[in-house]
C-alpha cells in the first residue's frame, strides 16, 4: 500500500493591509513546511504571487514541483506544492451563485 501525506491549509493571504501579519504568517508557513515530511501540499487564499514565491523558494527543494493557480481577474489564491511530477493541472470555476 502506498502512503501518501497531504497537508491543506488557508493562509488567510489577503493583501493590502487586510490580513493581520501576512508577511510574518507566510514566512512560518514556509519555515513549517520546510521541516514537514508531507508529500502534497494545498494552500487556499494565497493571493498575493509575492507569497507563493516566498513559500516557494523556501521549500523548493523538498517540494521541486509547483503550480499557482492564477485565473480569473484576482486569480484564485489556490497553488499546489509536491515532491512529486506534476503532470496535469486544472481549475474548474464555479459561478458568483454557487451553482456549477
């Protein structure tokens, strides 16, 4: 059986001044996952490309693949972190209503 370690999070990354000690909180989620042994990881609201590229360069070599999710008109604050190959990426938007 394999094993594989998933880790998700929202960061709460919004910026211009919104989210209370963005910079700082983005830096421990770097510096923890750093030290994490997970496979795969999710982050949500990350919103501001300075952040995934912060998180980024801080954990490249245990997680070489990554991929930001930068749709839409304020992109979708979502990326993915893996040791593994990436080999397909998708985002489906749903609607402001919440129907599919």
């Amino acid at each position: 059986m394999v094993e594989v370690k998933v880790f998700t999070l929202n960061i709460w990354g919004i910026g211009y001044g919104i989210s209370t000690e963005r910079n700082v909180r983005v830096k421990a989620i770097a510096d923890y996952l750093h030290q994490s042994d997970y496979d795969i990881v999710l982050l949500q609201e990350v919103w501001m490309p300075t952040d995934f590229h912060i998180i980024q360069k801080r954990i490249q070599e245990k997680f070489p693949q990554s991929y930001f999710f930068d749709n839409g008109i304020v992109g979708s604050g979502t990326c993915v972190f893996s040791r593994h190959t990436i080999l397909d990426t998708t985002f489906h938007e749903f609607s402001l209503n919440g129907y599919p």
